[in-house]
C-alpha cells in the first residue's frame, strides 16, 4: 500500500521535499522508518516525532491511517 | 481610575466586556526571552492591559536582532533586553505594572519566580531552557504558552494547561540525536516570529478571558512560504510528567549547564595580548581576509573545530576570533561543551585586531 509522508523543519530539508507518496509493506512505524532511513540514511541520526492522521504516535504504533508526518522539535525564538 | 478609554475597543465586544478587561487588568503574565518571540507577545499583551507582566532575558541588544526585534531601536543598542522591552512597554502603556529580569533563567530562581505569576510565556531559543520551563510549570502548576521557530516555520502550543499534556509528552529530550536550530546563526525570516509570537499572544489573552478553544493537547505548526497550517494532537505521557514530578524536591539542586552565545565570555583584543599565557585561534575559513599574520596565530575553521582538538594547546587560554565575532562566540560555545573551558571571544572584529595587531 501507499501512504502519505509528510516533513516538517530540518527534516523537509533532508528528503528536499515536503511531502511524498510512500510505497510500503510495513505493519507499525518504527518498521517504517527503517524503510525511510534507507531513503534517507542521514535521518536516522535525527530527533523527530511521527504523527498518524494529525496525532502524535509511538514508534510502535500500528500504520492504520492515510497520513504520516516527521516534526521536528524547533529551538528557535 | 485607570482612563477605560484606552481598552474601549475591548469593551465592545461582547466575548470581554469591562469584566474580560478587568480580567487582563488582573492577571500577571511572565515571558521568557525578550527576543524574535518575545518583542510581539510582550507588545500585545501590553497593550491588552495585562495588568502585571515580567520580562526575563539576560542578553544585550545587538544591531543583527533589529531585523525581527521590533520593540527595540538603534538606541537600544547595548541595553539589556529586559529593561530595553521595559523602557518601551512602559511607553506604550505607563498603566500596568512591568518588571525586567535582567538576569538568565536557572533552576536555582525558576520556582520562586514562577509562584508570582499566572501564565508563563516561552519565547526562548535553545531546548535546555525550554525543558527547563517545562518543568518548573509542571511543579508549579502553571500553563506555558509556547513557541518556536525554525527558518520559515513555527510551532505554538499551550502546555500544562488544566493537567494537559506537558512539553515533555510531546519531545521525550532525546539528547542523543541531533536537535535542530539551537540557538545558534540559523536563519530566520524576519516577519516569521512575529507571526507566532502574536499567536502566542493570543493564546495568553485567550487563556485569561477564557474564551475560544486554547491550543491544550494540540500542536500548530505554521509555515509562512506556502500558509500550511498543520494541527496535530498532542497525547498526556503521565510517566514523563511523573518522571519531573517525581524530583521535584531536587529540582532547585540542578545545574542549568546549557551556554548559548550570551554566555560566551568576550574579551578586548588589548586584554588578551596582556595576558601572559594565551593560543590565539582564528576560526575564519582560510581562504577570508584580511590575513593576520604579524602574530603567532593557529587557524582552526569552526567547520573542522571537532576534528582538530589536537591543535589547541589545553595548557594556555585559548583565545579565538573570526570576521565578526560570531562564529568565535560559537567555538567559544562548542568547546565549553566539550569541557575547554579557558576560552573567550575576541570583542573586535579581525579588520580592528589587525589594526591593533600593527599599531602596537
């Protein structure tokens, strides 16, 4: 199946782009991201949080939903 | 008698009234960092007759904030933040009560402080500060409006709010990956803070008439290239709100370690040549002018300080420079956070230090 991933911050910078049609065969998200990482290799080493239809999850949350989304945490002020 | 004429416009709508206005009149609302986020929210809340408002920000004003700080001008150029957003508060509306904390926030003054006011208001810009609020909110049972900004996006959030969920529930501090934007010379379009500052400011006057829906439990994530506007929920972790609970007793015991630049200890060009013992570093890229070359001098690019620790002789102070003294204030910072502490930061910029260098 197909899933909708979308970036948010350092993370958009790193897949240069906001969002992208992600083909997928994973159950929960931290499988997920396994499959991202070896997209982006240089992720991996970043702080982010994955949110499941506009609601943050836990990396073993099971993929139920349409929408994913990577947000980092922002420093600035 | 406070002149109502001021708030009229407040008073005709129906969702405040003289009691929503006697409402803001009443409440004493804390900001954290007068800076990008701090200058709107402190501006609005200002003029919305917050009735007592505390300013904390131990920086000084510098030309390079004026692009995005809009509560300060030319001449405040030198001034602390603080008592500078004071000076033009006051201006703005000599009836409410203003008092500057010129002074860092720590985990030592954070509770007490805290105690004396209803809302605290996060316009900081580093992540150990902003934990740092999180928590002393959590043991004092107070809503944090926050913010932050990265680039051309920012994040608004209510924490705490009548047993929401924390700042913590939505970052676990995961300080082994990289965090981005922390403090630091990340870019930043001058309009973006504020735009969420004055979110911010909303959440705080929303807060205090208790009117719409405040921004508990939900994240909004703004950006200002293409106007997407996300709004993600925020889940309670009771174990990370537990975690800060648990040791609240010890809380006052912690350092607040974190250096961001204002931290950086500077020093004139003139008193570190009087110095007896000293390694001067220039930290420039080889390849920028003007050389300085009349002096025993080791280059180090901040873009290869990491990787070339070697070089830097621990038995001397360690004084470094670079064109403008930013990038030296950030080695300054870096190799604090490596434990090489004997270092300061050249006031001068490397064209004055050359200068000097050949007047001697």
């Amino acid at each position: 199946m197909t899933i909708n991933v979308k970036y948010f911050g350092l993370i958009a910078e790193i897949t240069t782009c906001e969002k992208e049609r992600i083909l997928f065969t994973k159950k929960n998200v931290s499988e997920f991201l396994e499959l991202l990482y070896l997209k982006y290799p240089s992720l991996k080493n970043k702080d982010f949080q994955v949110a499941q239809n506009q609601e943050l999850v836990s990396q073993d949350a099971l993929i139920s939903g349409h929408e994913l989304a990577l947000l980092p945490p922002f420093a600035g002020g | 008698m406070i002149n109502m004429n001021r708030y009229k416009r407040h008073i005709a709508l129906s969702e405040i009234g003289q009691a929503g206005q006697n409402k803001l009149l009443k409440a004493k609302v804390l900001v954290i960092g007068a800076g990008g986020l701090g200058c709107p929210i402190l501006q609005y809340i200002a003029a919305a007759g917050v009735g007592t408002i505390g300013i904390i920000d131990l920086d000084t004003v510098e030309i390079s904030n004026l692009q995005r700080q809009v509560l300060f001008g030319s001449a405040s150029i030198g001034l602390n933040k603080a008592e500078a957003a004071k000076i033009r508060l006051q201006d703005l509306n000599n009836t409410i009560s203003i008092t500057s904390y010129p002074k860092k926030l720590t985990h030592q003054n954070a509770i007490t402080l805290f105690k004396n006011y209803d809302i605290i208001v996060d316009g900081t810009d580093n992540f150990e500060t902003r934990y740092l609020i999180n928590d002393a909110a959590l043991i004092t049972n107070k809503p944090v409006v926050f913010g932050a900004i990265y680039k051309f996006e920012g994040q608004v959030s209510v924490f705490n709010y009548k047993n929401g969920p924390s700042y913590r529930c939505l970052f676990s501090n995961q300080q082994e990956k990289e965090q981005s934007g922390n403090c630091g010379d990340v870019g930043v379009l001058g309009v973006l803070p504020g735009i969420i500052g004055s979110m911010q400011a909303n959440e705080v006057l929303k807060i205090i008439l208790d009117i719409g829906n405040i921004l508990s439990g939900k994240l909004l994530i703004y950006n200002a290239l293409n106007y997407q506007t996300t709004v993600l929920k925020i889940n309670k972790s009771e174990a990370e709100i537990s975690k800060v609970l648990d040791k609240k007793d010890s809380f006052k015991t912690k350092t607040s370690s974190f250096n961001c630049t204002s931290e950086v200890r500077k020093i004139s060009i003139a008193e570190a040549l009087k110095k007896k013992n000293i390694q001067l570093i220039d930290v420039r890229e080889t390849s920028e002018t003007p050389k300085i070359d009349s002096i025993a001098i080791t280059s180090i690019p901040l873009s290869d300080l990491e990787n070339n620790l070697d070089k830097i002789d621990l038995k001397k102070e360690i004084i470094l420079f670079c064109q403008s003294g930013k990038r030296s204030k950030q080695a300054v910072s870096i190799l604090k956070q490596l434990n090489i502490n004997n270092c300061f930061s050249i006031k001068e910029n490397s064209s004055e230090i050359k200068k000097h260098l050949e007047n001697i």
